[in-house]
C-alpha cells in the first residue's frame, strides 16, 4: 500500500459536511459566552450601583444636621420595632388566640417528703423545672411546638403546705403543691402539652431521688374547661395599640422629610438589606434599574461563536486525519496499484442546497453521473477486464458488503448475467471461513469497499489472500 496523501479540498469539504453541527456549535459557543457577558455585565452593574450609594451617603452624612440624621435613624428604628412586632404576632400563639375560649387545663402535682425543709427545696425545683427551658426544650422535640411558643403556654406555680387557723401558722408537715396551668387555641394541642409535662416529670423524677433523696410526686387533680382570660385580651390590645402607634408615628415623620432626608432614609433602608443579606439586594429605583440594566454583549457572543465553530472543525480534522477507513476521493490506483474500475454514487435521495455545493466542490474538475451511469460504466469495465482475462465467471468481494455495497452487488451481478458472465458474491472473507472456502474455485475477483466502512489494511489483506491464492485482482469498485 502506498502513502495516502491528504487532500486538502476533501478534507475541507468532510468538514463543511458537518454544516449542521458546526451551527449548534456556534449557537451554543455565542450562548455560553453571551451568558458570561451577561452576568460579568450584572456583577460590574451591582458593584458600581453599590458604589455610587456608598458615595451618596457618606455626602448626605456631611450634609445633614444632627437633628435630621436623628429624625431618620428614630424612624428607621421604629419601622424595625414594627417589623419585630409582626414576625412576633405570626409566631406567637398567645396573639392567635381567642381570649374569649381559651382551652385550659390545670394539673395539680402533690410533692410529699418526711424532711418539711427538703418539702420546700423540691417545690422550688419542680417549680423551676416547669417553667425552665428544659421542658420547653423537651416539648419541642416531642410536640415540634418550639420552645419560644410553649414558653408561653405553660406555666408553673408551687404552694407550701403552711395554712393559717386563729391567725397562727400551722404546718402540714412534708407536703407541697405545684399547680401547672396549660393553654392553647386548639385543644388537642392543650392535651398534648400537658401529656408532655407529666412525661417531664415523671422523667426528672429520677434525678431529683437521687439527689434529694426518696420523695413522692402524685399528681392529685387535672381538670380541662374553655375559660376567657382578659389578662391574654389585654395584651393583645396593647400589641395592637403599640404597632399602630409606631406606624403614625413614622408616617407623620416621614412626611416632614425633606428630599435630602428621604434619600438619606432609603440609602440606609438599602445598607441594611444588604448587610442583612451578607451580599447585594436589588436596587428599587426605576433610573438606576434601567440605566445599570445588563444585557448581552454581542463581542463576547461573537467571539464564543467563532471559538466553538473552530474547536469543533479542529475536531473534526483530527477525525480526518486519524480515520483509517476509505474515502470516495482515495484513488485505489494510487493505494494499491489496482485498477479503479468504478465509483458507485449515491442515487434517489434529495439533498439541501448546501449539501449539494459541498458534493460539487468534492467532486470538482470530475464528470458527474447519475447511479445508474456509474453501475453501467463499473459493469462495462468489468466485462472488459474479464474478457482481457478470458474468465467467464468472476467474484465481487468486499468487507461488511451489508453496509450498503451488497445492493450494488447484486444489480451488477444481474447487469454481468445479461453478459453470460457468472457472478459470485463474497462477504467478510477475513472473518468469515466459509465464505474464504469459496475462493478454492475463485479465478479472478473485482473488489467491491463501501466508503467510510472498509479500513485501508483490509483492502491490503483482502490484496494479499488473492495473491496467495494465485487469484487474478481485476480491479476495484468504491461505493459512496
């Protein structure tokens, strides 16, 4: 096999062959870069936008009086305080509830010890337990209720066993009382924050014996009613009360500010959100939106076109070069020293108007022909090598004819029979033992390769079995 020299007008149309990915290419490359414009765009956009309020600021610091800096920080802080008030009241179930039926339950625990002084010690720790932030903690974790929200649905309060008869103080020796007040809009929840503190105590129960030594802790009674509760009804107005009266207050003050104020207050509304979103906040004024708005640049889009289209050309060269299979432009003369005695073209298939100037650059300064021409001038030359040959029967060989070349086989076997000339067809002879026993009788063969499907080595090897077997080469056909 000779050297195969690289034809650069076949290489650049294997190339523009892949017209259509070069496209998506390009669309993807200018999409990729004209994205990275956009948000490099954005980046610089915020930060300059960010700077100029820096700026403006620190000008409107040295403008202002005292006085009018002070007027803008107490309505500043009051709109915070209202904020604070808000997110309360969403989370707070105390300002949800009905203070007209409030679900209540309340449990009495009796704590008996033999020593009166440890009676009074243990009061105090049940009394601190329930209302600590261990059992607010504890229902937490069983209810999902959070502990902020249960702080203020339960309560706890502890009674000695010391009464009063004829204005002297009697002691009932070794007993206290802890009372244990449950609340809630639903009632279900009620009886499941109580549940939970009984389970507490019954739980520290344990820990406190061992401390404190041997007691008893019963719990004498619970009861459950729907109550009202003017004291839950008068914090409410009073919530109520306090946020609308921060609200007149900043809109009565804010209507007195001058314009050097107004900017001032929005400037430091602006460093607030983005101290408190750790980063950048979206600037609210109209102007500055459109004129810092970032867009496509059509360079970068452009560039990422131009880029991607060549990485994908640069790879399809490489392709080119390192494919070793056989292409319509290789001349079989010049590769293998074996007559070309036809090359059999595409037929019947309609192709874009590019696809069609592609075909004709490849096939520049050559003669075009229909399929048909090119199977009756392929058939017509290997009749006449046949008849130089005097052979009347002959063998088309090929490798992985089913790729496409087996059709053309068979219409030049059924031209050749009109000619008295006897046809075998022969598939994968390398690989196929049966059909390399049908070369025993074989006198010459013509070998048929379908294009960018038989590699150039089994063109060689195929050369080289007719040799040892003494089979006369007549030529060769490429299929496109």
């Amino acid at each position: 096999m000779e050297e195969r020299e690289l034809d650069l007008v076949d290489l650049f149309a294997d190339i523009l062959t892949h017209w259509r990915g070069i496209l998506v290419c390009m669309l993807i490359g200018g999409l990729l870069l004209g994205g990275f414009s956009y948000i490099r765009a954005s980046v610089q956009g915020t930060d300059n936008i960010q700077s100029e309020h820096e700026k403006k600021l620190q000008k409107l610091e040295d403008l202002l009086s005292e006085s009018e800096k002070m007027t803008v920080y107490v309505v500043l802080d009051d709109e915070q305080e209202i904020a604070l008030n808000h997110q309360y009241a969403e989370n707070s179930v105390i300002m949800q509830i009905n203070p007209s039926r409030i679900p209540k339950i309340e449990m009495i625990f009796n704590i008996h010890v033999d020593d009166m002084g440890q009676g009074y010690v243990l009061r105090s720790v049940y009394e601190d337990l329930v209302n600590g932030v261990g059992l607010f903690q504890w229902v937490e974790d069983q209810t999902g209720i959070s502990a902020a929200i249960a702080s203020e649905l339960i309560s706890a309060q502890g009674k000695s066993g010391i009464t009063e008869l004829n204005e002297i103080q009697e002691m009932e020796p070794g007993y206290d009382y802890l009372k244990v007040t449950v609340i809630h809009y639903d009632e279900a929840e009620c009886e499941r924050l109580a549940q939970c503190v009984k389970d507490y105590i019954e739980r520290q129960y344990d820990i406190l014996a061992r401390e404190f030594g041997a007691h008893e802790v019963g719990l004498l009674s619970e009861s459950a009613s729907i109550v009202m509760d003017a004291g839950i009804r008068d914090q409410q107005l009073s919530y109520v009360n306090t946020e609308m009266l921060f609200l007149f207050n900043c809109v009565q003050t804010k209507r007195v500010f001058t314009e050097d104020q107004q900017t001032y207050y929005e400037l430091l509304q602006w460093k607030m959100q983005l101290e408190e979103a750790g980063g950048s906040v979206e600037i609210k004024e109209e102007t500055e939106v459109a004129a810092s708005k970032p867009s496509f640049s059509l360079k970068y889009v452009a560039i990422g076109a131009v880029l991607f289209a060549f990485i994908y050309a640069g790879v399809l060269f490489a392709l080119y070069i390192l494919n070793g299979k056989l292409r319509t432009a290789d001349g079989l003369q010049n590769l293998y020293n074996i007559s070309q005695l036809g090359l059999i073209v595409q037929g019947g298939k309609k192709k874009f108007f590019v696809d069609k100037w592609i075909a004709t650059l490849r096939n520049r300064n050559k003669r075009q022909f229909t399929r048909e021409q090119s199977l009756e001038l392929a058939a017509a030359a290997i009749k006449i090598s046949a008849g130089k040959q005097e052979l009347d029967t002959i063998c088309l060989m090929g490798c992985n004819l089913k790729a496409g070349a087996d059709v053309v086989c068979q219409e030049l076997k059924e031209r050749l029979g009109k000619e008295n000339i006897a046809v075998q067809i022969l598939d994968n002879v390398l690989y196929d033992a049966e059909e390399m026993e049908k070369l025993e009788s074989a006198k010459g063969i013509v070998l048929v390769e379908k294009a960018m499907s038989t590699m150039y080595n089994e063109i060689l090897r195929e050369l080289e079995l007719a040799s040892r077997q003494g089979i006369t080469v007549l030529g060769g056909i490429v299929v496109e």
